[in-house]
C-alpha cells in the first residue's frame, strides 16, 4: 500500500505560489531573479517553522504568524487538507467561510458526491479564492484552493459514473433493477457501477489463511460496501483485511451471485495500489475453478473464460502472489459481484395460498419488491 502524504507539501507549494504571484502582479519591476528569491526565503521560513513546530511540538496559536499555522497543520498527514486548512484559522477567518457546507469524509458513491454538489449551490468558491488571494490572506486562499479541488473531484466523479451506468445498461440492457438500487461505487483505482448496489458485496468471509506479514486484520473487514479509512499509523487502518504473504481469503455471497455478464463480473475493492492475487470461484466452496491471476492496475475481473452465463456462483477465493510492500499482501477493503443476480429468499405461504398454483396478491408485491 502506498501511503499518501504527499499532498499537503503539494497545496503547501501551491500557496506560496499563490501568495507570491499576487505579490508580483503589484510589483511589475520586480526582475525574476528578485522574485525567486523572495519565494525561496518565503519557503524557507515556512520551512524553519515546521522543523520548529516539529522539534518543539508547540502551536504558537498566534494568528498573525501564518508559517506557524501552517506548519501545525503540516504535521497532520491524517486529515484531509480540507480539514486541515480549516483547523487552523483564526475565529475570524472561519466565520468568512461559514456559508461553506461540511466536506464527506469520502465520495464512497456518486450519489455522495452528488450531494456533496448540491450542497454547495450559491457558495462562490472561485470568487473567494480570488478575493482572498487578492487580501493576501493566504490561510484562507489555501482553505478555498482545497475546498475548490474536492469540489472538482465530485464533478468528476459525477461526469465519469453517468458514462459509467449508461455504458452497463447498453452492454446488459436485461440487467437494471431500478434506478434507486444500481449504484456507483467509488474506489481507489476507478468507479464501478453495481446495478444490484448495496446487496453485490460480499455478505461472509467463511474463510481466511493469513501466514504472514504485518498485521492481521478481522476477516470480515472485506465484508459488505467499502468501509476503508486511511490511517497515519498504517497499523490503525479500518476497513480492510489484509491477505499477508501468500494468504488467502474466501468471501460468500449469500443474498446475491457471482454471474457473467457482458463485461466484468468481479471487483475488488483494494486500498492502495493493486497486488496480484490468483482468484479462484466456487458454486459450493468445495470445487474451485481458477479464474487466473488479477494484476496490472486492475480491479475488476471477467470470469467468461471459465462461467458459463446460467452458472451462478457463491463463493470468491484470493490468493495473495507473494509481493512486499507497506503492509505484505493485498489489502482488500471489499468485493463487489458486478454481474447481479438476486436471491429471492421468500416464505411460500405469503406467495401462495395453501394447496393452490396460483399466486396471492400479497405473493405477487413480494416479487415485485
Ligand atoms: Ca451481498
Ligand atoms: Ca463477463
Ligand atoms: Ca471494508
């Protein structure tokens, strides 16, 4: 896995670039050389400040001292730079962005970024963002720049899952079960539209083998809809069972089946980058058929090699390929049946009446549920 702390360095560069530009836009005989300079001295001091805050542990509260600030802010990898822009404005700056709604802690489906969207009509971002750099107010020029970057990852997110859908419904035109129950899940490595939703993830893990590795999480981490959060201590993440060395896992499907459809059928849900794993599928958890090696990037899997489209499958089986990285072995968060079929588990003296073929009318909603 692949720990991501990359990025508050990156909006940290952004807004001394920010501060700066709005500088040299005010002072036009400012030669370049001038102007590197008074960013690497800018940087530096930012810089000095975290080393500080990292040596001292101190949060000076001061607001007039943004380096400070920043640098507290720095050292809190966990956060999204969202909530950490926020943590450390002044009272005052925070009451000028209190029209700004609260940011999901993941789009986990489109569905959340959608709300997430429409929970932002009549907030300006990109204005303030140019009011705030104009002020030179670069704590609260940072705080939009990141609230205007997750705002563009749901539109994204919103765009890609409405081509993702249309592209499953033309491919299966058989397979929709509603348009409130088909959802698209949001992964690490790309969306995936799951038109049975919720009811196409794993519901048991009857099964795991873990040999070796870092840590050994509850088997059932990998059960029901993505639940990963991404820890600091990588020892602290939630949501995922990790295979270890040449571990494996067996998840079963109880409400719903593994089927092939038109398309991928199978996808793992891995946090992190993706580690190749041997799948193997069983109808009964008994007799397996091997499916083949999952590798290069990809999370989902076609089984039309080896299913044939009346095969209903149960059980999934992951063999972890023996690969070192932060924590050994794959780390599955969750694993979703693309290819739906639903299993109706209903009480036949709803459906009938006693010794007749013909169904009641209650039988008949109870199916159409
Ligand atoms: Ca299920
Ligand atoms: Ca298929
Ligand atoms: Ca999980």
């Amino acid at each position: 896995m692949k720990n991501k702390i990359c990025y508050p360095i990156v909006l940290f560069v952004m807004l001394i670039a920010f501060a700066n530009f709005a500088n040299a836009q005010q002072n036009k005989n400012e030669t370049a050389s001038d102007y590197l300079t008074k960013m690497k001295a800018m940087a530096d001091s930012i810089k000095n400040a975290r080393k500080d805050y990292k040596k001292n542990g101190s949060n000076t509260n001061n607001n007039s001292n943004f380096p400070a600030r920043y640098a507290n802010s720095m050292s809190d990898t966990k956060k999204t730079s969202i909530e950490n822009a926020y943590k450390y404005l002044s009272p005052a700056e925070k009451e000028k962005v209190k029209n700004y709604p609260p940011v999901p802690e993941a789009f986990r489906t489109s569905i959340d970024a959608e709300e997430f969207l429409s929970s932002l009509k009549g907030v300006d971002i990109n204005g303030d963002v140019q009011k705030f750099s104009k002020e030179k107010s670069v704590p609260l020029t940072g705080y939009c720049v990141s609230y205007l970057t997750t705002k563009q990852k749901a539109e994204t997110i919103v765009k890609d899952a409405a081509k993702l859908k249309a592209e499953f419904i033309k491919n299966n035109p058989s397979i929709n079960f509603g348009a409130v129950i088909g959802k698209t899940y949001v992964s690490e490595n790309g969306l995936v539209y799951l038109p049975l939703g919720d009811a196409s993830f794993a519901d048991e893990a009857p099964d795991a083998k873990y040999i070796s590795g870092n840590i050994q999480f509850p088997k059932e981490n990998c059960i029901g809809t993505p639940d990963y959060v991404s820890m600091n201590d990588l020892k602290k993440n939630k949501g995922i069972y990790s295979l270890g060395l040449n571990g494996t896992l067996t998840i079963k499907f109880t409400n719903n089946a593994l089927v092939d459809v038109n398309g991928p059928d199978l996808f793992v849900f891995e946090a992190g980058q993706i580690e190749p794993t041997n799948l193997d599928i069983s109808k009964d958890g008994i007799n397996w058929i091997s499916v083949g090696k999952i590798s290069g990037g990809t999370a989902s899997v076609d089984i039309s090699k080896v299913a044939k489209p009346t095969d209903y499958f149960y059980y999934v089986r992951l063999t972890d390929l023996n690969t070192t990285s932060s924590i050994a072995g794959a780390d599955i968060d969750a694993i979703a049946a693309i290819g739906a079929a639903i299993k109706l588990s209903l009480n036949a003296e709803v459906l009938f009446d006693l010794g007749k073929a013909n169904l009641k009318p209650d039988g008949i909603a109870a199916i159409k549920n």
